[in-house]
C-alpha cells in the first residue's frame, strides 16, 4: 500500500515537470512569434536581443527541467524543491522581459541604464535556485535513511 501511494507521488511530481516543460515549451513559441511581428512592424530594423529572447525558456526553461528530471527524478521529493522551482522561474522569466525590453529599446533607436538590471537580478535569481537545489539535493536522504553529508 505505502509502496503504491509513494508511486503516484512520483507520477504526480513527473507530471509537473511536464507541465513546466509544457509552459516553457509555449513560452518559447510565443517569444518566437512576438520577434516575427514585431520584425513586421520594425520598419526593417532588428534586434538582437529580440531575435534571440526565445533561448532563455528554450535553453534555461525546457532542457533544464528536461535535464533535472532525467538525472535527479527523486530531487522533486524534496521540501526545498518548490523554493528553487519559484526562484528559478522568475529568474528565467526576468532574464526573457530582459531581453524583449533590450530589443523593444534597440528598434525604437532608445536606451535606457536600467534594462541592465533586468539581467543582472535574472542571473541572480538562477544563481540563488541552483545553489537551493545543491543544497537539497545535499540534504536529501540516501536510500539507507542516511544524510549525505
């Protein structure tokens, strides 16, 4: 019975990924399409910044998670997990309004010094979930019941 109940935990856990994959999966597709119509109404100038927002949710969204989820599976067990998955969303998610304020500005011919903020608090928030989620995993027990330490 125990055995059965802590199966659908992980199946549930496994399908929550899936979903955030999912997201991201649509996120990517939709930076995707807001490049090419804003290239249609950009008078012929492009950016950048713009061209390439598709890779943060791409790269940090999808094939991380996809990464997480082959080589730790058990790590979504954790208490922590939840703080890292939040963190890390919103950093991915800053890191891509970064990038489409940072184009937005290019075209329009503008700048503006706090655009830079945007990237640095979004490699921040990566930086502090992924250090979260080495300190989970540190903390995870082992299969005997032991801490790894």
């Amino acid at each position: 019975m125990i055995l059965s109940i802590s199966d659908i935990k992980i199946k549930s856990k496994t399908l929550q990924n899936l979903k955030i994959i999912s997201v991201y999966l649509a996120v990517t597709l939709v930076c995707i399409a807001v490049n090419k119509i804003y290239a249609i109404f950009g008078h012929g100038v492009s950016s950048e910044a713009m061209t390439w927002m598709f890779l943060y949710p791409l790269i940090g969204g999808i094939l991380f998670f996809l990464m997480k989820e082959i080589m730790i599976p058990r790590i979504n067990q954790d208490l922590g997990v939840r703080a890292f998955s939040n963190i890390y969303n919103a950093g991915i998610a800053t890191l891509t309004v970064g990038s489409f304020l940072k184009g937005m500005m290019d075209i329009a011919g503008t700048s503006s010094p706090y655009v830079v903020f945007y990237f640095e608090i979004g490699w921040l928030c990566i930086v502090c979930s992924l250090i979260s989620l080495i300190i989970c995993k540190l903390i995870h027990k082992d299969s005997k019941g032991h801490k790894i330490t």
